[in-house]
C-alpha cells in the first residue's frame, strides 16, 4: 500500500491575534477573508479554503478528501462539526466591537448524511440568531454544492471583553 502524506504551513496564531485584537470582529475576519492576515491553523490542517464574512452571518467552504476519513471509511464527523463551530462563533464574532472576545459555551449538531469524497465542495453558514450582550445563539448548516443538507446545528456563545 503506498505511502500517503500531507505537509502544509501555518502562521504564528499569538502575531495574528495581536494583529486583530484592535480590529472590530467583523473587520478581523474580512482582514482573513481578504488575505491581509493569515487563516488560523485550525483552517490549514482541516483544508478550510473560504470565508464569506457579513454582519451576523459566516460561510466557510472545504472539500472532503482522503485525510478526513475516519475507519468506517467516511469522513469524520469532526469536518462537519468544526465547520460548524467555526462558522456559528464568527457569525458572532462579526457582531462584536475590538477588543471582546468569545467563547462556544454550547455545540449541537445533527449529521444527516456522510460526507465523501464524491460529496465534492461543502459550504457551511452559520448565522447569529440571538446576539445578545454576555450570550449569543446562533444556527448553521453545512450543504453540499448540489444544495443537499449534510449537517446542522445550533451554538450558544459566552461573550467577554477583554
């Protein structure tokens, strides 16, 4: 069986941090969906190769490939689900003012189909859907390019400053 390898390179996440942490959230993250600061390492290691940034709604796109199976011979659940996250957080991070933080206090998810590597592209959004001072709500889903729900779940966020 032959050999199969990934090598891939990251940016120092603390110099991107201090980059952003003067920056409203949302112009943080049209910063990285613009290229003028780097995509943080979560992104790189799982593939993640678009963002589309609004006010209170975040779209993340990857393709399944061959790293992301897991033994049943599907990807894991952990693509869809870190999409989820990623995208439900950054909805409510476009919706806060430089210098707050937050954190994912609560994930749910629900998987309605596998994803494979015939799946092809999948866009995840996630949207605020309650953006309150201290706890936001928000929902997502992740659809495959022929419109076909893959996943989908709801987050609840702490929101702090710093």
């Amino acid at each position: 069986m032959p050999e199969r390898t990934r090598t891939y390179t990251w940016d120092d996440p603390q110099e991107t941090r201090a980059r952003s942490a003067a920056l409203p959230g949302l112009e943080a993250l049209r910063a990285w969906a613009e290229g003028e600061l780097p995509p943080p390492p979560m992104a790189q290691t799982l593939g993640i190769t678009g963002i589309e940034v609004e006010e209170g709604r975040v779209t993340f796109i990857a393709e399944p490939a061959e790293f992301h199976y897991n033994p049943i011979g599907v990807v894991h659940g952990g693509l869809a689900l870190t999409m989820l996250d990623s995208a439900m957080a950054c909805a409510g991070q476009t919706l806060l003012p430089a210098g707050a933080a937050y954190t994912t206090l609560e994930l749910k998810a629900n998987f309605v189909r596998p994803l494979t590597l015939d799946t092809g592209p999948v866009r995840c959004t996630g949207t605020i859907v309650h953006p309150g001072r201290t706890v936001a709500t928000a929902e997502g889903r992740v659809v495959g390019a022929d419109g076909r729900l893959y996943a989908h779940g709801t987050s609840t966020l702490l929101i702090t400053a710093v």
